[in-house]
C-alpha cells in the first residue's frame, strides 16, 4: 500500500508518498540524516520521536520546495505526520500527534502580509523629518 499526503507552512510545500520499508526516509532523494542545521533534522523527525517503533516498516519519500529552512522543516513533520496516519488507519496515532502538537495534522495558514507603498515593510511608514 502506498499514501501520498502534504504538508505546507508558509511557502514552502513538501509531499509525501510512505510505503512499506525499512525504515528509510529521504527528503528531496537524500537520506534525512544528511539534513543540515541539526535542529531541522531534529523538527523534521518529530512525529517517529512521538510514538516508539513507527519508523520500523515503512519507507517516507519527500520532495519539499519553496520557503526556508525553517519552513521545510514544518512542511516535512506535516507530511510525514498525515502519511503515517494515513498510512496505519489509526485513530490512536492521530490523537496521540494532535495531543502533542496540532500543527503535525494541520497546516498553519497565516502567511507574511505583503509589502505596500509609502513604507520599507507591510506596516511600517517612512520617517518623516520637520526640519
């Protein structure tokens, strides 16, 4: 059996497809071992740390782009959190990732405001001298 799911925070998307394995997990055809900052790694490996034994028979194949670094990583535990749920039909697993952390089922849909005139940012003016 093989599930395909998503997972997005702000611009950054990754896509998911979990399979029957032996526990390999590849982000963009690169092992997740390889992903630098550790603390991305770390953020991305979330839902296997969650509930024991999870990572043992499936393989989780990911293509993630857009966003940053920071991102990518959400977008990663999203994906690889729908899939395993998706994937072992478990009503158990979802209560347990929601009870830790929704955002490991829900994508987070607050995106940055965007730049207007008059201004260097979304709300911020420019300085205004009287002399």
């Amino acid at each position: 059996m093989v599930t395909n799911t998503s997972g997005k925070k702000k611009t950054a998307i990754a896509r998911a497809t979990v399979s029957d394995g032996e526990g390999r997990v590849r982000i963009n055809s690169q092992p997740v071992e390889l992903v630098e900052p550790e603390i991305t790694r770390l953020k991305m490996l979330e839902p296997f740390r969650i509930v024991d034994g999870i990572r043992d028979d499936v393989d989780i194949d990911i293509d993630v782009q857009g966003g940053g670094y920071n991102g990518q990583a959400d977008a990663v535990r999203t994906a690889i959190a729908r899939g395993l749920v998706e994937f072992r039909n478990d009503a158990e697993l979802r209560d347990a990732y929601m009870e830790f952390d929704r955002s490991l089922l829900v994508n987070d849909v607050r995106q940055s405001e965007p730049k207007k005139w008059g201004g260097p940012g979304a709300r911020a003016r420019y300085q205004k001298s009287y002399r």
